[in-house]
C-alpha cells in the first residue's frame, strides 16, 4: 500500500502547525498520527481454541466479535496488520445510513419483502455505533448531523425523493435546506439544496474501531495482531492456520473485505477492490466557520461523490474519487486538492499535511454480500463505498445467526450477486468506463 504524508511548508507570516508524530504501523493518514493508545496483541501462536473465530479486525469483525462476546461467547479476533488496519480506520467517519443502492431500488429489483426486511434494519447501524460510543465511553469525537448536497437541479428532485423514501421507512429525522441554507451550513456556492440528516453524524473512524477492540478485550475476547490467516481447514470444528499458529473454532466469520485477498476465492469473484483517497488539511483555526460552522458532514450527490468535514483539530478531511481496480495512487495531494478547491476556493492557500489511500469492496449490484461458505463458516463484504453503518449493522446480525436467529442474516444472504462484466481481466476497464459516462453526466447537468 503506497501512501503519502506532505510536509509542505506553512504559508508566510504563518506559524508553522506542528504536525502530530506518525504512528507507521498503519497507512500513514491523519488517524494514524492521532490515534488511542492500544496496547501490545502479540500474534498467534501454537495452538488455541474459540467458539468463534474472526477474520479482520475492521468494523464487520469487531462489531460480530463485540455482539458475540457480550452474549458470553469465546470469541478470538486473528487480524493481518493491526486494528482498524483496512478501511475502518482511513475512511471519511461519515455515518450514512441505508446501504449503497437505496430502498427504492431494493423494492424495484427485488420486490417489496425484501425492501420491507432491509428497509427495517437501515437505520440501526448508526443507532448501534452511538450506543456503543456512549456504553463503552469510547472516545473518537463523535459530532451529529450529514448533509447531502446536491450539485443540479437532477440532484435536487432526487433528494426530495430520497427524503420521502426514507420517510416511508419510519426515518423522521431530515430537513430540506434551499440554496441559502445550504450556503450558511457549508461556504461553498456549489450547492443547490441539500438534504440534512440529524441522526447522521461523523467520527475519528481508527478511535471507533480502536475502541471497539478494546471495549471487546474488556469482556474477555482476545485479539491477535500480526496474524494473517493463510489457510481455512472447513469441518466442524473449522480450523484456521496463521503462520506460527492453529486455531480451532465452532465458527468462523471471515471479514476481511477488500484486504482478503485470494484466501477465500468464491469471495473474490463476485466483487472489485477499489481505493478512495482523503486529504488532511493543517489545522484551520477560526477559518473553519468559513466553511463548516455547524460541524456537520458533507457528501455530495455525484455517481463519484466528494466527502468532506472537520476534525476534532479543526482540520479539513476531504476526500473523493475511486480508483477501480484499488492501484494505489501515487500522488494522493494532486488527486484530492482540484477537488477540495472547486468546493472551497478559498483554501486555496491552505496546507495539506496527509494524504492517504483505503481500499473498499464493490460489488455489481452494490449491495453487501453476506452468507456462509459452509454451515459454520459465514461472511460479510462489498458494502460498496457506504459501510461505516452497514458493518455494524451486519456484526450483530452475523451474531444473532450464530445464537440460532438467522431471519435477519437469510434477509441479506438471500440477495443475489453476479461477476462483473468483463471478467478477471477487463472488470476493471469496463467498470471504469461506466462510471465515466455517470461522471460526465454529473459534470454536463445544471
Ligand atoms: C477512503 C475510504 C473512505 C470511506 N469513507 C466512508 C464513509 O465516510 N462512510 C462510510 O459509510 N463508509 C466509508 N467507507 C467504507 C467503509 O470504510 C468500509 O465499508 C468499512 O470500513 C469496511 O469494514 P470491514 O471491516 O468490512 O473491512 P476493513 O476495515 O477493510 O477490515 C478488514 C480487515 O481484515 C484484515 N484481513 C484481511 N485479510 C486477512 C487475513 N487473511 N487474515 C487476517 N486479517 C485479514 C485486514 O488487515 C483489515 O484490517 C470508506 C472507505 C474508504 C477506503
């Protein structure tokens, strides 16, 4: 993984920001320099029983491993590189409810049960991340309310339908701002309207799976660093092999999205890693009522949509674009900079001091894969871009199949997936050719 820290200079007559120390064990992002301090988890090794096993230390392997350990099972996390290593602890913070194809068209492709079972459960990952932030006192500067913004006239009608819809859904909590409002809660002229959110919300995402852990370990769940998972041994008990260690599990859950690799190769054939990148500005000081006085989150209505908001420091995240395929963009600060500026021309001067790269699993319908790979082996990934809230949703969901209630998990398990168009080889250019024509239609509408 190939990231980018800047250390440009402060503009003249500026007092140089000193910049937090980088902590190299994960991508080199502004997480990384102001995470919670986590203690040592030495990684697997000789031999070691659970009930459950868990691959990945992301927010879907967290969130399953905290519901499960809280219902008293011996939960044991085995996780690559550290906590929060993958996309839990680089992505935007922003907690956007639903999934990343909406209800409407759930209801249209799928029918009216399944949009009613899906559409029951779309607003209770966010409910579940604040729970746990308030019961475990987990400390990653949670701040409430999300804008939608809408770029032209499309958009805004789309957003009156998306606030209707959701209405249907029993989700009250949402307000249409106009183009002045708009430009009160976010000084930019870009936007013609803008849907606000006020359950949504935004977090230091690395601190909430940080926490996470640590709220897990609390109970008595163990987790292992360092401890790639090479090999899958299915059979009851399952057992999973990591280079120095062997563990045997009632369970497996693997959740290891758009890191796994080719571990488990039915789980890489129906979806596409791709990366998203996020700049860091220096800390803004009284500029930050210039462009976010009400400190709320911000992401834009474009097929690739731009997302933005503050730090706890003050600092301007802003982050955009997909890379398909997940190459790993060499210069982070020239990808995301043309972007921030077309929002706030008047940064124009503003340092950036990280810059960093995620990777995030696609799937062709855009819907999150979920299932079993056999009867104790269970998955979830592909949540498409939108996972902050999705992941902890499908966490206790995987932990209510695993104590015997699996009406919840058969609801996602039964959507259908296909490969994408093009195969191994061309996936990628095609899937980049259709976003390109989305994209242009963005930049042409009024
Ligand atoms: C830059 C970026 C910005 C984003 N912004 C937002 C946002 O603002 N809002 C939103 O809702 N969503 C956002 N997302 C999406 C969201 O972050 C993800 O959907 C979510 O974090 C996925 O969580 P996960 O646990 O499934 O995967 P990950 O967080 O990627 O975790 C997977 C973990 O599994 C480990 N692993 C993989 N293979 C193995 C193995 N063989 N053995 C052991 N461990 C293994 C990896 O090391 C990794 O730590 C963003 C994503 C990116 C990349």
């Amino acid at each position: 993984m190939q990231t980018t820290v800047f250390s440009q200079p402060g503009q003249p007559g500026q007092a140089p920001h000193p910049r937090p120390a980088m902590n190299d064990a994960h991508a080199p992002s502004y997480y990384a320099a102001t995470a919670l301090p986590q203690p040592a988890r030495p990684p697997l090794r000789g031999r070691a029983e659970a009930d459950v096993a868990v691959i990945g230390a992301g927010y879907t392997g967290l969130s399953a491993a905290l519901h499960l350990a809280e219902a008293g099972f011996r939960v044991v996390v085995l996780e690559a590189r550290r906590v929060g290593w993958g996309a839990s602890g680089r992505n935007g913070g922003q907690l956007v409810h639903s999934y990343s194809r909406d209800l409407d068209v759930i209801e249209a492709r799928h029918g009216v049960d399944t949009a009613r079972a899906l559409g029951s459960m779309a607003f209770e990952g966010a409910a579940i991340i604040k729970q746990r932030i308030r019961h475990y006192g987990i400390d990653c500067h949670f701040r409430p309310g999300g804008l939608f913004a809408a770029i032209n006239s499309r958009q805004v009608d789309q957003l009156a339908h998306h606030k209707a819809l959701w209405e249907r859904f029993g989700h009250a909590e949402l307000d249409m701002l106009d183009a002045r409002q708009c430009e009160a809660a976010v000084g930019s002229t870009r936007y013609r309207a803008a849907l606000l959110d006020h359950s949504a919300g935004h977090v230091h995402p690395l601190r909430l799976a940080q926490g996470e852990a640590q709220a897990f370990e609390s109970l008595g769940g163990v987790i292992h660093e360092d401890s790639t998972v090479l090999r899958i041994e299915r059979g009851e008990p399952a057992v999973v092999q990591t280079a120095d260690g062997e563990l045997q599990a009632r369970y497996v859950i693997v959740a290891g999205n758009a890191y796994l690799g080719g571990l488990v190769p039915e789980l890489a054939a129906r979806t596409m890693p791709c990366g998203s990148q996020v700049v860091a500005t220096e800390p803004l000081g009284k500029r930050f009522a210039e462009i976010l006085p009400q400190n709320l989150c911000v992401e834009d209505c474009n097929f690739l949509l731009d997302y933005f908001r503050l730090s706890a420091d003050r600092r301007l995240l802003y982050g955009g674009g997909v890379t398909y395929g997940a190459r790993d963009p060499a210069h982070v600060e020239a990808m995301i900079r043309p972007k921030l500026l077309k929002t706030f021309p008047q940064l124009r001067d503003v340092r950036i001091d990280f810059g960093w790269t995620g990777n995030f699993l696609l799937t062709l319908s855009r819907l999150p894969e979920v299932g079993r790979l056999s009867p104790n082996i269970y998955y979830s990934q592909g949540c498409s871009g939108h996972g902050v809230t999705f992941t902890h949703l499908i966490g206790k969901v995987l932990a209510e199949a695993l104590q015997g209630q699996a009406e919840r998990f058969d609801a996602f398990a039964s959507l259908p997936h296909y490969p994408f168009p093009g195969g191994r080889l061309l996936r990628v250019p095609f899937t980049a050719l259709g976003a390109f024509w989305y994209d242009l239609r963005d930049r042409l509408q009024r």
